[in-house]
RNA sequence: GCUGAGGUGGCAGAAUGGUUAAUGCGUCGGACUGCAGAUCCGAUUCCUGGGGGUUCGAUUCCCUCCCUCAGCUCCA
C-alpha cells in the first residue's frame, strides 16, 4: 500500500492516511438529492471521488465507496406536489438521468447508491437509541437532536452555538428546546409518504439517513467521509454528532475531505439564483472527458469558477492536444500487435517514461493533487511529440513503455485511457469519409472552389476537417471551438 | 458580526524557506498548407493584494490591514 497525504477538514492538517482496518478503507460520499437536473456543479464531487478511488485501488486499498441518494425530502415532496408525482419516483426518474451522466463521465467506483427510504429500520433504530441515550427529544410527533448535549457540535466547521446570527435562518418551531436542534424524525404530514414509528407516522430528517447507512455498512468509525464543502454546517456536524452519540465510539471518520464549490462567474451556482449550467447538455455539447479534464484541472479543495462560453471551450482546446498524441501513440501501439519486433527506447526515454509513472503516483499522493499531474502529463506528451514520426519503427514493448503514463492517466484520471478515445459512429464516419473522398478528388485536380465547398458544408454540419500532410483527419466539433 | 478557504502573469490555475515561480489557454513570430485549421519550433525573460516582522534569503513562516468566495439550518 503506497502511503499518502490527506487533508482532514475537522483537524485542519494535511497528515498520512492510515487505514483503520488495513487494507480496507470506507469511503461514503454525500450524494445528492435528485429533485431537479443535475447542474454541472453536482459532478465535481463525484469525478474527484472516482478519482480518489480509482488511485486508492491502484494503491493497493481495497475501497468500499457508497454515495447515497436522499430520495425523499421538502423538496420532491414540494415537486411531486406541483406535479402530482410521488416524490420518491420522482426521485428515481432524476437518478436514472444522474445515473446515465455518470456512467458517462467515467464514474464507476461507486460500489453502492444506497437510498434513504430504503433504511428506515436503521434510522429508526438509531433515533431510538438517541432517545435512550438522552440526546434527541419527542415533540408533537417529531424528534429533535438536542445540541446541547453534545459538547463537540459545531467543531468541524467552526460554529459556535452561541454565536450563530440571530434571525438567520433558524427555524424555531414550536416544540424545540433550542432553534438549533434539528429534526430526526419528522411527523407525517397528510398525503405525504411516511411510516410507522415510535413517535408516531413520519418520516426521516435529512441528516440521519447518513448516519444510519454509514453505521449498517462501515460500523461505528470509517476512513474517509466527503462532500461538497458547502455541507460542513450543519450536515455534516449533525451527522457526527448523531454517530457519536448513538454509538458512543469517536471519531466517526477520520477524515473528512470537502469538494470545493463550483461558482458561476463569482457566485454560487444554484437554482435559487437561477444561474445553473445543466450538467447533462455540458456532457453532450463537449465530451464526458473534457467535462473531467475541467475538474480536475484544478485542486480538489479549491473552489472553481465556471465561465460559460469559455471554462469549458478552454479545457477542451486543452486536452484535445494532450488527447491527440495519446490517440496517435494508442494507434501505434494497436498497428503494432502483441509482439512486434522493432527500435527498442533508449535507456534515457525508457528510464524517462518508468519515472514519469512513478512521479504521477507521487504527485497524487500529496493530497491528490491532480492539477500537478496534469501538469506532467503535458510535459510528457511534449518529450513525446519528437518521437511521433518514428513511431511506426518502434517494438511492441517499446509502446508500451511509451504508454505507460497515458495508461495511469487512464487507470486513475480517468482520461486518456484506450477506451476513453471516440471510436465515432460507423455510418457517421464512413458518410464522412465519402465526403472527404469527394474533396480529396477535387484537390488532386486542383478544383479548389469544389473542395472548399465540401469541407464548408462539412463544417456547416459540425465536421471539422484538418489536412495534416498527406493525410486529412476529421472530428466532430463542439460549439465555437 | 462569527467560522473557514483564498488573493499568483492578458486569462485559468499549481508549487516551494534559496538556481530562469510548473502547466495550460490566449497573443506574437517562424515552419508546414492552394487557403484555413490542426501540428511543430521559438517568444511572451520585467506576475506572488498593501504594510510590517523573523531570516543570509519569503511567494512560502508570524502580525496587521484591505479585498473575494463559501458557511452561519435548502445546497455537491
């Protein structure tokens, strides 16, 4: 198992990761609530989790991660109610939309998406364990945490519970003993989905169902707990402050990572300010691997302004150079079969290329420092464009040499992996060629008018032609690149 | 007001108590091209919010001020 740096929110240091139980590590990722389209702030979280699974089992951990899907809430009952919908298939009609776009973006890590409805015996039994304990209440059919009794409330994120604003958004309900104390259980509502408990039909508060999945799955203390950084307060002290309460064991995590928050242009992106991106046509308009690219292009923890028109149009000018060669090298290499005789490296590149793996594993070992690794992947493909024209010369074993970045990129990045690079449609490609045939014709004879009216409808058609020498290559476009 | 994270070149964004502060985008010049684009080569050597301090040396550590963003019971 390689070692590595973490930062840890709650102590506020960068220290080595030690496992709890070596080599397992939980990982439990706040998922998201699916009340409406995800926007493209949602899956800057997730691709950095994938990440930081995909290089954790690269690593030599073996990581149960789990994200959970909080499937009924104020909100999708707030929505199903506007549409007549039940709020948890609403709830499952946003999730296979999330589903499909992660499945895009090269998400696979997750090996849970446990919803909260689906755990209501856990939640109830820790509520209930919270009552025998003497840290929640019974009000009115509902059941309060009271922060009170747990000393260490507002610790991650720095609150003090005296000092919270007076009149902010404290909701003081009648029933309370303190306007901080937040709702476990929540008492049904006529025509709202509840169930049977103790206190009463109801249904869960937000916080808890982290709690009781987290508990079910990983025990009382796991590794790694993340999130947006815009859940430290008061989700996430609810969620240790449950933990810790109803299982008397402490810390519940070790450490606790949190996603810096997507802003559009200089603001939160969020639907109350109207200023969202969707996620899904993000997906569509660019690619899956520049949407990933963008992300992590930058340091997990730092917060990432999005600029539309722009933020994206960079980050794809920017990783089709480093994707080309990767493509080109990955064609070599499939040219060259399993064991082609050939030009072997010189003991300078091989070297090069050996160390090049091992400074990539060490860069993302400083607190997964992507943007770091990026950086080198950029220098790597810089020593490897003079080597470009003599490719085709090069030993089976050579490639790969060669491809040994490209393929951790592709292991832990999850970017120019050999199956990350579009194979493009069949009929699309073959129609293209046939036009590019057409203007081949036409430039052999020198009709250039007739050629250039080919390559402008092309164009016009979201083709983009490129003459490289003797060869014409061709892409499908994205939008003013 | 309180808590936290930051302020780096035209832009995006790293890093480090010490040779030219990474990388990318953009821009400029050259090569290539029928042209364009892509690609390649080169340049963009005078960039670390203000002010103090510690140090032989700070962008990095300390103090202070200013500014930005996030959180302060919807939030990835």
């Amino acid at each position: 198992m390689r070692r590595f740096e973490l930062y840890d929110t709650l102590s506020r240091e960068t220290r080595m990761f030690v496992p709890i139980t070596p080599p397992k590590v939980g990982l439990f990722v706040c998922g998201l609530t699916p009340y409406s389209d995800a926007h493209i702030g949602h899956a800057k979280g997730p691709v950095t989790f994938d990440v930081v699974a995909r290089a954790l089992r690269r690593w030599g951990y073996r990581v149960f991660s789990v994200q959970n899907v909080t499937n009924l809430d104020d909100r999708l009952i707030a929505r199903g109610g506007e549409s007549g919908t039940d709020p948890m298939a609403l709830a499952d009609r946003h999730m296979a939309v999330w589903y499909g776009d992660m499945a895009r973006l090269g998400i696979r890590s997750v090996n849970y998406y446990p919803h909260a409805t689906d755990y209501i015996p856990e939640i109830l039994a820790q509520i209930q364990q919270l009552v025998d304990r003497g840290f929640a209440y019974e009000a009115r059919g509902s059941v309060y945490y009271d922060i009170a009794k747990f000393p260490r409330y507002g610790a991650l994120s720095g609150q003090k519970l005296d000092a919270l604003r007076p009149g902010a958004r404290v909701d003081p309900e009648p029933g309370k003993r303190s306007p901080g104390d937040f709702v476990l259980w929540k008492a049904a509502t006529p025509g709202e989905p509840n169930w049977e408990s103790p206190w009463g039909p109801g249904r869960p508060g937000w916080h808890i169902e982290d709690t009781a999945i987290t508990v079910r799955l990983f025990g009382p203390r796991y590794d790694i707990h993340g999130g947006g950084a815009d859940l430290k307060f008061p989700h996430h002290e609810a969620e240790i402050a449950q933990a810790e309460a109803a299982t008397g064991e402490s810390p519940l995590v070790n450490f606790w990572m949190h996603v810096g928050l997507l802003t559009l242009k200089g603001e939160k992106m969020s639907k109350s300010l109207g200023n969202v991106v969707g996620l899904s046509e993000s997906i569509d308009t660019f690619s899956p691997q520049v949407v990933r690219f963008y992300y992590l292009n930058a340091h997990y923890r730092s917060p990432l302004d999005f600029v539309p028109g722009r933020s994206l149009e960079e980050a794809a000018e920017a990783y089709r150079a480093l994707d080309s060669v990767a493509v080109r090298l990955r064609a070599a290499r499939t040219a060259a079969g399993p064991d082609r005789e050939g030009e072997e490296l010189s003991p300078e590149l091989e070297s090069s290329a050996v160390s090049t793996v091992e400074e990539l594993d060490e860069l993302l070992s400083h607190d997964f420092n992507t943007r770091e690794t990026i950086a080198l992947l950029f220098r790597w493909t810089k020593t490897l464009t003079e080597l470009l024209p003599k490719l085709d010369g090069l030993s089976t074993t050579a490639l790969d040499t060669l491809l040994g970045p490209h393929d951790w990129a592709g292991e832990v990045l999850g970017l120019l992996g050999a199956s990350e690079s579009s194979a493009g449609d069949g009929t699309l490609s073959g129609v293209i060629r046939l036009a590019l045939d057409a203007r081949a014709r036409a430039r052999a004879r020198s009709d250039f008018t007739e050629a250039d009216r080919i390559r402008d409808e092309l164009i016009a058609a979201g083709v983009r032609v490129e003459d490289d020498g003797s060869s014409t290559r061709w892409r499908l476009a994205g939008p003013s690149v």
